[in-house]
C-alpha cells in the first residue's frame, strides 16, 4: 500500500468514524524525517494543507525522562526537515505527547491541523484512536 493511499484511508477514518488514526509501531522502533515528509505531501496532495504527528511519549522515571531528552533532540531534527517544505500554507510538524489528540467534532476551523498519532505497541490508547498496525516484517 503506498502512502497516498494510507493518508486516503486515515482521511477517511477521521471524517467518517470521528476518530484520530494512529500508526502502532513495535517497541524501538523509529521513523526518520523522510517517511514524515512523504505521509505529510500524502496528506498535502490530498487537500490537507496542515498535518501534526503527535508521538506518544510516556512520562515518570529516570530512564524516561532520559529516553524524552533524546527524543527530544530527534524530534527537533524532523522538525527541521519538515519545516524546510512548508510553504504556500503547508504545514508539517511533529510533536511529541503524553496524549495523541482527540479530534475535533463539528465546528472543525478549516485551518485546524490533520493529527496523525505515532505510538508503540505497549501504549495504552484512548478510545478515540483508531490503531493501524505496522509490523517488523512489513516494514
């Protein structure tokens, strides 16, 4: 499946099931800049101009807080990248959260951006979230 057809699928579980999609990923496992790029121009040359990757990142502990300084660092890297695109009101950013975001009902602001949740197999999500599994093998 490419990624235009992913980013067509999670425009369709959003607008149809008032739900945010979200890519489960296997523990330790990362996504570089590139693959945020491509699914955010997805998302773009279907007529979404703003796309936020909210990256669930759990908080408490020593070793977490250690794990969120480094991802930290990592996240500002992407955001670089994805920043180096945006123009003519096209918008990719990545955050990362304690909670992916609950979408927006009715009375959505038309410049409200397109969330996207990024979490691990281990997560434990609420039930807004639509969980689209990536496998190792598959991946």
């Amino acid at each position: 499946m490419s990624l235009s057809q992913i980013a067509q699928w999670m425009i369709q579980v959003r607008q149809q099931d008032q739900r945010t999609p979200a890519l489960i990923l296997p523990e330790r496992f990362g996504m570089r800049a590139a693959f945020y790029e491509s699914l955010g121009n997805a998302f773009v040359d279907a007529g979404i101009r703003q796309v936020r990757f909210d990256v669930l990142r759990p908080i408490g502990g020593l070793w977490q807080a250690t794990s969120n300084r480094l991802f930290a660092f990592q996240a500002s890297r992407i955001n670089r990248v994805l920043s180096r695109g945006n123009h003519e009101g096209r918008h990719l950013h990545l955050a990362w959260t304690a909670a992916i975001a609950r979408p927006l009902t009715d009375g959505t602001p038309r410049d409200a951006a397109f969330v996207v949740g990024i979490a691990d197999t281990s997560a434990a999500l609420p039930s807004w979230i639509t969980p689209i599994g990536i496998s190792e093998s598959a991946a």
